[in-house]
C-alpha cells in the first residue's frame, strides 16, 4: 500500500497546487478528519480500512457516535481551521482531497458516501450531476 499512497500523495500534491507532499499529507489528514465526522461509523470504518494504517487515526477521532449533521459550508470552516487557511482555499482543498479519493477508492464507497451526504456535497467528490 505504501507505494500507492505515495502515488495517491503525489497525484494529491499536485492537483492540489501543494510545495510538497508534507502540505499534501496534512491537507489530506485534516480533510479525513472534517469527513469522518460527517460520515456514519459503519462508512468511516469502511474508508480507513481503504487507507493506510497511519491515517486511520484521523477517521477513529470522531467527535461523535453518531455522524454530525453539518453542510458543505461549515465543512469548508472545519477544514480553515484545522489547516488554518481561509475559507476560499478550504474549499480548495476540500474538492482536491475528495475528489482524489472518489478516484481511487472503490465506486461502491463513494456512493456510500455521496448516499449519507447531503446532495451539495457531490461536487466535492467531483459528481456534480449526483444526486
């Protein structure tokens, strides 16, 4: 898995704009972390065991037993913070690490996702027309 990771990390870094791939990896962890929240635990257990191991940490640290009912907004606000950027590049972000993870993860997944997500979130995995 390591040598996927690190060519998800690339493909991560530079779609994303990001110097580095440490950027790429704290983008990526924080948006993991904002998601997991979002998502049931049944589906954030389903996504990390697609990660690799290290990353895992950020979908088992949720606020909640059950999924937080927030929108694409506070999303975004979640992720500023975590990443301290504005809103505008969290958006950013947002759409860089979901939409590479809807491409490489399994299509049964994401639907998984996008199906416990309110309809505005379908841009964020790059699936506009989902609804």
């Amino acid at each position: 898995m390591s040598g996927s990771y690190d060519i998800f990390l690339a493909r991560l870094r530079d779609r994303g704009g990001y110097a580095d791939l440490a950027r790429a990896e704290q983008v990526l962890t924080a948006a993991l972390e904002v998601l997991a929240n979002r998502l049931s635990a049944h589906t954030a257990e389903a996504l990390a065991a697609q990660l690799p191991a290290f990353l895992t940490a950020a979908l088992e640290n949720r606020s909640e037993q059950q999924a937080e009912q927030f929108g694409v907004e506070e999303f975004c606000r979640r992720l500023a913070e975590l990443n301290e950027t504005n809103l505008k590049t969290a958006r950013r972000d947002a759409e860089v690490v979901l939409t590479c993870l809807a491409d490489t993860q399994r299509r049964s997944l994401t639907a998984q996702m996008l199906h416990e997500l309110p309809h505005e979130y379908a841009p964020l995995f790059g699936r506009p027309g989902v609804t």
